[in-house]
C-alpha cells in the first residue's frame, strides 16, 4: 500500500497506538490498585508500618505501667491478632486486652482461654464492674500445649483471686490421653497460685465434614476434663449445657464463634459464675 503524504499523520497514529497497546506494563500510580503480587506485598507493608506508626504514637502517651502491659502483648498476641489490637487501639475501641488498672479494694479476676473467652470477656467486665477487676491472658491460649508453655506468661506477678479458665476447641485434635496429662497439669499450676479455680466446659462445635470437625471431640473432652475438675476439687462452670438449646439462634452457621447476643449471654454466665466465687 502507497502511504500518501496526508494519510501519513494517521498511519503514524496508528502506529503508535499499537505500540502503546503491546508495551510492557507500568507500576501503578499513587492511589491506585496494586498490579501484581509485589505491588500488593508492598501496599499491605506500608499499611501495617503506617498503623504500626500510630499506634506507637498512642502507646507513648500511656503511663509506665500500661506501656509495660503493651509490651506484653506486642511479645505474645502474635500476627493475627496484634494487628486487630493495633487498629482498635488507634480506633479508639475498648477490647478483651485493654489495660486494667486495680482498684486495691477489689479482688482480681484472671480469664484463660480462646477466641471464644476473648469474645466474652468485655460482657463479664460489664457484669462485674465495681465487683472485681477483671483481666485476661494477654493471648488467644489456644491448645494445653500452648498454656503449659506460656502459663507463667499469663499469670503475671500478681495476685489472683478467682482464674476462670479453659482449653478445649484447640485441642480437638489433641489425642485424648495427652488432652488428659496437660490439663492436669495446668490445673496442678494453677492450683499453686492459692486463686479460686474455675473450669469452664468447652462450648459446642458443629460438625463440619470439609474441615473433619465433629462435635463428638469436645463432647470427649469435656468429660475427661469433668474427671479431672472433680477429681482436684475445682468449680465447674457448664458453658455447654447452658448454651446449647440455644446453638439455634446464638452460635454462627458452621462456625464455633458466636454472635454478640451469644458472646452477651456467655458472658453472664461466667460474670455470675466468677461472683458467686468471690463470696
């Protein structure tokens, strides 16, 4: 084809814009959706080193005794969860980790467990405001293993009234025998504190085929641990039998956590629990 003088502006267009189209792509913008992999690696790092920023400029402002409390969960709550504490913390939200500051005149309170305890805790506090100053583990305490590794870590150097512990979803898998060795071992830990020992039973799970959840393990371990709790004169508090007519409406679908009502309505379990032991 003879390109004429006045097509030529055009065929050049043309060019050009096939140029454009096949060349190599470019980094994004500022402010716009990372590319690929790395841009994203790199976007999630500056997010976490802006609020990491943040939240050591609130951490600043905190007395020495709450900044040393700070320390200890930045050592033990690990990467999932320090970075929720983080961002509530800059949110300004109160949360199961919050710093309690004593009153001298009231007992002290230590909950131990997981997720589910930490969803309960604020509801407990609410329970027992200006009865007890109530604390928790400064993390998700997971399976017996973790609690026989980390027990000295929770307990602090304080006193402690009443401890309302547990271990159980994390120990599913947990051959049953070794479920039973640790978890009488940490009630015999436990027990050297001088504190009012309250054992509370694992709370339901569903059966979930994809993932070979059953119910049946914590069925199992809650009565290798009632063994155990009557054996050692510890207090039971039967979280399972409580809320189970009520999985329906309280627990969420395929799930072993639960909605705010179910967190609310373990939570004056235990709160109740917890008061009747400081009489």
């Amino acid at each position: 084809m003879i390109i004429t003088r006045t097509a030529l502006p055009l065929a050049l267009l043309v060019l050009l814009f096939s140029l454009n189209t096949f060349a190599a792509p470019t980094a994004s913008l500022p402010g716009t959706e990372p590319t690929n992999a790395a841009e994203a690696a790199a976007k999630k790092e500056a997010e976490a080193a802006e609020l990491d920023g943040k939240y050591q400029a609130w951490v600043g402002t905190l007395t020495p005794e709450h900044q040393a409390w700070e320390k200890v969960l930045q050592e033990n709550l690990g990467g999932f969860y320090l970075p929720i504490h983080k961002k509530e913390k800059v949110d300004g939200k109160v949360n199961a980790w919050d710093y309690v500051a004593d009153d001298p005149a009231l007992p002290r309170v230590l909950i131990i467990g997981d997720s589910v305890s930490r969803g309960y805790t604020l509801a407990v506090r609410k329970v027992l405001e200006g009865k007890a100053n109530v604390h928790r583990a400064p993390a998700n305490c997971g399976p017996t293993k973790m609690g026989l590794e980390k027990l000295d870590v929770w307990l602090g150097q304080g006193k402690w009234d009443v401890i309302h512990f547990n271990f159980g979803i994390h120990d599913r898998a947990t051959p049953l025998e070794d479920y039973r060795e640790r978890l009488g071992k940490i009630v015999d830990r436990l027990s050297g504190t001088g504190a009012k020992l309250i054992w509370a039973t694992t709370t339901p799970i569903p059966d979930v085929s994809e993932t070979k959840q059953t119910s049946a393990s914590i069925v199992e371990r809650n009565a290798i641990a009632a063994e155990i709790m009557k054996g050692k004169g510890v207090a039971i508090n039967d979280l399972f039998a409580a809320i189970t007519p009520h999985l329906a409406t309280l627990q969420n679908p395929k799930d072993v956590h639960f909605n705010p009502a179910g967190y609310d309505f373990l939570g004056e379990k235990v709160g109740s629990a917890i008061e009747a032991n400081l009489k």
